[in-house]
C-alpha cells in the first residue's frame, strides 16, 4: 500500500492514498479536517480510494487532475461553499455528469438549493458509516446520461430516483 500527499500550488496539503484493487475514486470536500479523516476512512475501508480537498476552491482546483468518479460536499464551507461549488461543477462541461452528493446537516432551503443546483444526493450529519457507503456506491454505479451528440437513446432503467 502506499501513501501519497499532493500539493497544489498555493494551497495545503491534499490527501490523496492510492489502493490497491479500488472501487472507485472519491472527492471529499469538507471543511473539518475530522469530518474528512472520518469519511476518508469509512470509504477506504470499504476499498475506494478518497482524495481530500478543505473547501470548494480547492475542489475546483483539483477536481481536473484527480478525476474522481463521485464528490462529497459540506455545504457550509470558507471561499467557496458547497452548493455554490456543485453549480460551477455543473457549469463545466468536464464535470456536469459527475455524481455529487452533499454530505452535511442541511435545512430545507439548502436542500431545495441543492437540487436546483443539480446536486445528486444528500446525506445528513450525523450519518452511518453504512448510509455513507451505500450512497457512494449508487452514484458511482448510475447510468451516466449519454453524450450531448449521442442518438442511442439510452435510458435510466433500474436508476434509484430521488
């Protein structure tokens, strides 16, 4: 196993570990450096690999060159929060599919914000370590939607809504 730590310019450190045999790659975004520890564990423990960003402008600046297949947010957040960082993820035509899932204790406006801002899945603090795997693993595992030039006519049978 080994252990790696990326630095972006201007920024500290980012916590990136590489796993072997992984299940996919996870962009957690949180403020609380604990709440990271926690949720980097859970995840690594179930076989992801989880690179960790402080706060929204660190996410936009790492999102590129990490690649996750799914990202985590708190909402509140310094610099960027998350509902506004999901937006400009959205806006981005590298990024608009990635599965986005706020991970905080949210209220009803911030939910109603959330979806408006194409966010995919909400899981509220306090969680379960097994509600947070459980949602992971369905985004990760969602049909992607087709290439804006695809005529194929893909569907989202057997796609959990909601």
């Amino acid at each position: 196993m080994e252990v790696g730590k990326t630095r972006t310019q201007g920024l500290g450190a980012t916590y990136s570990r590489v796993v072997s045999g992984v299940s996919g790659r996870v962009l957690v975004v949180d403020d609380n450096r604990v709440i990271r520890q926690l949720i980097r564990v859970n995840l690594e423990l179930e076989g992801f690999e989880v690179v960790t960003a402080a706060d929204g402008a660190e996410c936009l600046d790492v999102v590129h060159h990490v690649c996750p297949d799914v990202v985590t947010l708190d909402v509140v957040m310094p610099r960027l929060d998350g509902l506004q960082t999901a937006e400009r993820l959205r806006e981005d035509p590298r990024t608009r599919h990635l599965p986005v899932a706020i991970v905080s204790a949210c209220t009803q406006y911030e939910v109603d914000s959330g979806l408006a801002a194409g966010i995919d899945a909400f899981l509220a603090k306090p969680f379960e370590p097994a509600e947070l795997v459980r949602l992971v693993r369905e985004l990760m595992h969602r049909e992607s939607p087709p290439p804006l030039d695809d005529t194929r006519g893909a569907g989202r049978a057997g796609t959990p809504s909601g």
